[in-house]
C-alpha cells in the first residue's frame, strides 16, 4: 500500500477544520440556548428599589413556574447578604448569600423552590437585609 506524498498533512489539516466547525457549532448551540432561556418570559411578583435606584430586590416568576429571589445593586456595595423569608406560620427562614459581580453591578438570583420549600404555605413574607438592617421593605407574595 502505497501514500500519497502529504497525505498525513492532508488528514491533519482536515480534522483541525473539522475541530473548528464543531467548536463553532457547540459555541452557537450554547448560546441559542441562553438566548432563548433568556428570552424566557419572566414575571415581576413584587419589586423594591431605593429612591436613587442603586439597590433593587424582587420576587420573579420564571418560565411561568420558578420563583426566584433576585438583588441587583449599581456598584459592589456590599459581598454578601441575608435573605429571609416567611411562610403563613410566621418563623422566620435565613440564609446569607453572596454577589456575583456582572460588569458594573452585582446580583444574586435565590430559587424558592431550592432553598426555601420547607417553610410552610403561604402566603409569604421576603426580607433582604445587610446584618440586622434591613435594605428596604417586606415584599410578600402568594403562590396561587
């Protein structure tokens, strides 16, 4: 069996385009599925923002089923804080989270479903604060 002169070049050059379309393809497939995710309808529950608007907290409804506790502030103002959250028997659940900065601002998104199920039933009270001072008002929401 006789090779063609260049023939493992060839073969090289042709698996390194192959390795590109696919890269190309997994980076496109990957961001269509963030494009739709975040095209995603997303319902506003509750919302609070400070009167200069650098600090705003809510309870979201994604997908029409998931609700998630969500904090966005301007600047880094501050790393962590605590997130509370009440059911119609009236304890009190905290847990401290921590911000992720996204360029300019900083968020943090708490599903209810994943860290808050065991708290009762409705209807609830959500509290974000800073230590023992709070970073607004109470939101409350009910799940129908």
């Amino acid at each position: 069996m006789t090779q063609r002169p260049g023939g493992r070049i060839l073969r090289a050059v042709h698996r390194c385009r192959l390795i590109i379309v696919l890269t190309v393809l997994m980076g496109a497939s990957a961001l269509l599925a963030t494009a739709v995710q975040a095209a995603a309808p997303v319902k506003k529950i509750a919302s609070y923002c400070t009167p200069k608007r650098d600090i705003c907290y809510g309870i979201v409804l994604k997908r029409g089923v998931a609700v998630y506790f969500e904090v966005t502030t301007e600047r880094h103002y501050f790393g962590w804080y605590r997130l509370c959250v009440s059911g119609g028997a009236g304890l009190w659940r905290c847990n401290v989270y921590r911000l992720r900065r996204v360029g300019w601002l900083a968020t943090s998104s708490v599903s209810f479903s994943r860290q808050y199920r065991d708290v009762g039933p409705g209807p609830y009270r959500v509290r974000w604060s800073l230590g023992r001072r709070p970073l607004g008002p109470i939101l409350r929401f009910q799940l129908n």
